[in-house]
C-alpha cells in the first residue's frame, strides 16, 4: 500500500506538468491517478472521500506546479518538504493529500525493518529486564532500532564524561573517559 500512497501523491504533482505540452501525457497521468486514487481508496474505505480527495489532488497538483521550480523527478521528499511549508489554512484545505503525506511517513516502505525491531523488542525486554521503565526501554529500543548512525555518529567518550559529571560519586567511580582503558 505504501508504493500506492506514494504514487498516487506523486503523479498528482506531475499532473499538469505538461498540461500545455502535451495532451496524451496529461492523459495518461490522469488515467494513472485514477487507478491509484482507486486503489488507495478502496484499501482505506470510509478513512477518505473519493470525490473530495479527486478535487484536492488536483487542487494540490495545480498549487504544486505553480510554486515550485520546474522538477524534472519530484521524490516523496520534495512533496513532503512542499506540504511542511504550506500555512495551517493551505494545509486544511488539502486536508486529505496532507492525512495521504502522514501517512506515508509513518508507514514503513517494508515489513522487514518492523519485523526486525520485534526480534529487538524481545532481546532488550527478557526476563531479566523486567522491571525497566517504559522510558527506559523507549530510550534502548530506540538506540538499538539506529544503531547504524549511533555507531557511526556518537561520540562514546563525550557521553562518558557528561555521565561522570553529574556526580562526585561517579567520577570517583568511573573516573575520566580518557584515563578509561
């Protein structure tokens, strides 16, 4: 469903991109909407307004080519960055393309990355573990889900020496990361 959304989003911004240009083009991109706005409304049932979310797209499309530099590829980055900068009255008159954008932001492209972080879940939250705190345990999930940029991008000794600074104690303790080997 989230290659639909995307789609859907995305060929409703290149609608009218060649409107003057070409009509066979414009054709076929509102043959391509409608199968999606189909799809997508269809997966979602009573969640959208087929008619009025038609309107919006349109709407959304004409807005876009107009305000926008001339895009030769719009990514879903583009259109979200597009979305991000309308005003609160512009964005709830596009309320459906903008429920359509959340969406596809907090849907993920597959199923293998949640897959993946309930196989994590059960491994930060074994027997042992029970009594955490639900912070707590928001906090490792979330170190464990992004630990590609945690390694790449953290710095451990500076956390270290924040921690052993928060106490005497602590730095009696832990002493200074750099005197740590």
């Amino acid at each position: 469903m989230y290659i639909s959304l995307e789609s859907l989003l995305i060929t409703a911004a290149l609608q009218y991109k060649h409107a003057d240009d070409d009509t066979e083009a414009l054709a076929r991109y509102k043959f391509e909407m409608e199968e999606q706005l189909e799809r997508v409304c269809a997966f979602y049932g009573d969640d959208f307004d087929k008619e009025e979310l038609r309107g919006q797209l349109v709407t959304f499309s004409l807005h876009f080519q107009k305000n926008t530099e001339k895009l030769e590829k719009v990514t879903i980055f583009d259109l979200r960055r597009y979305l991000s900068s309308l005003s609160s009255g512009q964005r709830s008159l596009l309320s459906q393309v903008w429920r359509l954008m959340q969406l596809i932001l907090v849907m993920p492209a597959t199923n293998a990355t949640s897959e993946r972080s309930f196989s994590a879940l059960r491994r930060v939250k074994n027997y042992l573990r029970t009594t955490m705190s639900q912070k707590r345990f928001n906090n490792l999930m979330v170190l464990h889900v992004h630990k590609d940029y945690v390694d790449s991008d953290l710095d451990l000794g500076v956390i270290h020496d924040q921690f052993v600074a928060k106490s005497e104690n602590r730095l009696r303790l832990f002493g200074k990361a750099n005197e740590v080997q």
